[in-house]
C-alpha cells in the first residue's frame, strides 16, 4: 500500500513537470504554430486528466470563477440545440471546452516561486526574438520565422512578424510591453531594470510599427490600469507621459488616431457595418443565438446591404452573443470579471508585504495586460483567434494562480 502511495506521489509529480513544460511551450509557440499550440495543449490536458485520476485532489472546482466557467461551458452546449450546422458547432464545442480546460489546468497546477521567474524568462526570450524577426520583416519585406511577408496593399508598411496579422501581434506586444515595464519597478535590482528596459523598449517599437489603433489605444487602457495598481502618484505620472508622448508622435500617427473619428469611411465604417449585422443576429436569437461556431455561416443573411464583404465581428463580445446568446455573453463576461476582481484584491494584499518582490510585478503586469486585451476585443475579434485565446486563458490562469497561492516567502 505505502508503495502505490509512493508511485501516486511520483505520477502526480511527473505529471506537474509536463503540466508546467506545456505551459512554457505554448508561451512561446503561440507566436508562430498553431500546431504545436495544439499539440502543447493536448499534452497538458492529459497530463492533468492522469493528475487528476492519481489523486491529485479535486479542489480545482472550488474557485468562484471555476464554477461560472463551468455554467458558461454548458451554455454553450445548449446552445448547439438552435444551431443549423451541428458539425460546425460540434467542433466549436471542443475548442471552448480546450480554451476552458487551459484556463483551469494553469490556475491550479501552475504555481511556485520558481515558475515566475522562469516564466519572465521564457517569455523575455521569445518576446525579443519576434520583436527582430518583425524588425528583419520591416526592412527586408518578409520575416524569418514564417516568410509572411508585409500586405502588398498597406501603404502603412505595417509589420506582423511571425503573426497572420499587424493587429494580432498588436495585441500581443500590448501584453507583453505592460508587463515588462511592471517589472520596472523593482528596486535593488539594476541589471535586471536595464534587461527589463531594453525589452520594454523594443516591445513599443515593435507595437508602435504594427500601426494597430486598437492596440495603441488598449494599451493606452492597459497602462493607466497599471498606474492605478501601483499608487495615485504613479497613476498622475503615467496620465502625464502618455499626454507627452501622444504629442511626441509623428503627424502620420496622431491622424492615424483622429481617422477613427470617420465613421463614413475606412475601418471604422467597416466595424460600425459589421456590428450592425451581428445586432441583426442577436435581435433574431437573443438567448441561445445561432449555435457556438456558426457566425460566418448565418451572417450573409443578416449583413447591412451596403456592406458587401463577410468577415468577423471585429467585436469578440457581439460575435459571442450573436453564436451563445445574451445570456452565453454575460456568462462569460461574469467569468472575467469575477477572475479580474479576485486577482485585483489580492495584488492589493501583495502591495501590503514588505518588498512585495517579483511576484507582485508579475501579477500587475499581468493584470494590466489582460485588461488591455480585454478592451480591445471591444474592437477585434482575438478571443476567435486560436493562438490569441490561448495565450490570453493561460495568462488569465496564470494570474489567478499566482493570486491564489501569496506566499510571503515568494514574493521576496
């Protein structure tokens, strides 16, 4: 009996090391392979499904946020009862369910002081490598990671790196250059500031060059929430650069900001068009929509007739209503929400402890960040991104693992 204790101990162990190799891999492959994002995500599942028949525990279903995730994901299985293309919806199902799972096995496996700084370290490497390979791509036409080369019809010369898209890898650089200058505020520590700098900068440079609206103005969002985490004097100097910068930029830039203003003409008409359709869509099925996975299927019918092209909803939130209804929407929005306010009071609790340390940095960084991504999903549609919405849920569970587990040991 004690034995099989003892090989229980050791399959639990085995399987938090894969747990926590996953979730590096899928750190760093998210920038440019959906397939070893898959392949990363499939093993981590695994692994914790093993963990979890050991006898690992089942206190992961404790969390507020864990139950509304949970009714969030049977909402979406009943919302396949409306849907007219089952098979769309079945395979929609699955990818919730991965993006779920994600979120879950990150916020309650993921944890020790050891994992952040390896975390810092795995995504400062990877961050900086497709920072260059957009930087080569800027100046030779296409990038080394993927050979994707600039869009033939931006004027803007807007890079993208390994990413499909300039706005993707907006998104991303917004999280990753918030949460670099969050851990600038660690004292004592020069070398670390002067890595932790250089990394920052190449991280605005690469965000400023993707020319994404959205992501500028998310990380405008972003940076104040930052500031507010910190203190009210941080928060007023932080409102002041932003208003320097702002006028620091090329005229070229700033109208790029004012064009959103133009709501005859360019994106924003687009957008405005876009989500007048999905309105459409949610007006005809409020509650369990059209089923999870089917937007660009029923949307055709339901376009503005001035508006002849078919995309996403540059909008992730009316794309979820328009698929799970309403009540899916607010379902999930409640899961962010709950996740947001939970890890908002504990980094208030990590500020009380002296030193406070990397772990308090990392939460606020991480905190802003998805806050920012948040926001711009308001303008984009990055939750139906599978690279995005998987970087964004085990960042969210990494937040929230890292909230849950305050040590006074680990955040020295």
């Amino acid at each position: 009996m004690r034995t099989f204790d003892i090989d229980k101990t050791k399959i639990i162990n085995a399987c938090d090391r894969i747990i926590e190799l996953c979730f590096y891999a899928l750190v760093v492959s998210i920038t440019f392979s959906t397939s070893l994002v898959e392949i990363a995500s499939s093993v981590m599942i695994a692994a914790w499904f093993v963990r979890v028949i050991a006898g690992a525990g089942r206190d992961f279903l404790k969390p507020v946020p864990v139950k509304i995730l949970l009714l969030y994901f049977a909402w979406i299985v009943l919302s396949c009862l409306n849907s007219k293309y089952p098979g769309e919806s079945f395979r929609g199902v699955f990818k919730v369910a991965e993006y779920s799972m994600l979120f879950l096995i990150t916020a309650t496996s993921v944890r020790g002081g050891g994992t952040a700084r390896r975390f810092t370290g795995v995504l400062a490497v990877s961050s900086f490598i497709i920072c260059i390979d957009g930087f080569v791509q800027y100046h030779l036409g296409f990038d080394l990671i993927r050979h994707r080369e600039l869009i033939l019809m931006d004027y803007m010369h807007r890079i993208s790196s390994s990413f499909i898209h300039p706005n993707d890898f907006g998104v991303y650089l917004l999280i990753v250059s918030i949460f670099f200058i969050s851990l600038l505020s660690m004292k004592n520590r020069p070398g670390r500031n002067a890595a932790y700098l250089s990394l920052t900068v190449v991280a605005l440079l690469g965000l400023f060059l993707t020319k994404s609206r959205g992501a500028w103005l998310s990380f405008a969002a972003a940076f104040l929430v930052l500031g507010a985490m910190k203190a009210r004097k941080i928060l007023a100097l932080f409102i002041a650069i932003l208003i320097v910068v702002f006028f620091m930029l090329p005229y070229t830039a700033q109208e790029r900001v004012f064009n959103l203003t133009d709501l005859k003409s360019g994106t924003t008409w687009e957008r405005l068009m876009l989500w007048k359709g999905t309105i459409n869509m949610i007006k005809e099925h409020p509650w369990l929509g059209f089923g999870i996975n089917t937007y660009s299927r029923n949307f055709p019918r339901y376009r503005p007739p001035d508006y002849p092209d078919v995309r996403y909803t540059h909008n992730s939130y009316l794309h979820m209503a328009s698929e799970v209804g309403v009540t899916g929407a607010l379902l999930f929005l409640m899961f962010l929400i709950s996740v947001f306010i939970f890890c908002f009071k504990r980094c208030l609790e990590l500020r009380s402890v002296e030193g406070g340390g990397l772990r308090k940095d990392i939460v606020s960084g991480l905190f802003a960040g998805l806050a920012g991504f948040s926001m711009n999903c308001i303008v984009d549609t990055h939750l139906y991104s599978v690279n995005l919405a998987v970087f964004f849920h085990i960042l969210l569970g990494y937040c929230f693992a890292l909230c849950c587990h305050v040590d006074e040991k680990e955040t020295r």
